[in-house]
C-alpha cells in the first residue's frame, strides 16, 4: 500500500488485473477522457504523472489493442505496458 499515489483517497477490494502504463516521464494524459479507455476499468496516475495504472476484472476483453490504438493516436509513445495478477484494494 505504500507504493500506491497520494492521490488515492477511496479503495474497493476485487480481483483482477492491473496493467501499469509507465512513460518514464511526465505526460499530459488523462484516461478517463477517452471513452474507450475509460470502459475497461479504473485508472489511477501517478502523482508525477509518469505512470498510469489500469486495475480491471479479468475475463474482459484483453484491453491492449484498446490502449495502444488510442495511445498510438494521440502520438504519445515510448511507454511500457507491465501487466501483473492480484487481489487490489
């Protein structure tokens, strides 16, 4: 729990996955913007705004053409995707 953001105030238990975005720097992204983005789960930023983290149930479509489609529109490459299985908060 002490890796998570600051800026986390509110935390439900449920299994899923959680892909983590991570740009290596600061970008002026907000996911929840994009409907797209916005129907696979819930997005949490970094506070440096480098990395976004998307927690959503497994068993849903695989959202990795989802993300690198609306990524690779916007023009905002040279970020890694990090997936990673567990029981989040």
């Amino acid at each position: 729990m002490a890796n998570l953001p600051r800026t986390l105030k509110y935390i439900s238990w449920f299994e899923g996955e959680t892909i983590t975005i991570d740009f290596n720097r600061a970008v002026d992204f907000d996911p929840k913007a994009y409907p797209k983005l916005a129907q696979i789960g819930r997005w949490i930023a970094s506070d440096d705004l480098s990395k976004y983290y998307l927690v959503y149930k497994t068993g849903t479509t695989y959202p990795d053409k989802t993300i690198n489609k609306v990524l690779g529109d916007l023009n905002l490459n040279g970020y890694e995707l990090i997936h990673s299985a567990a029981t989040y908060a």
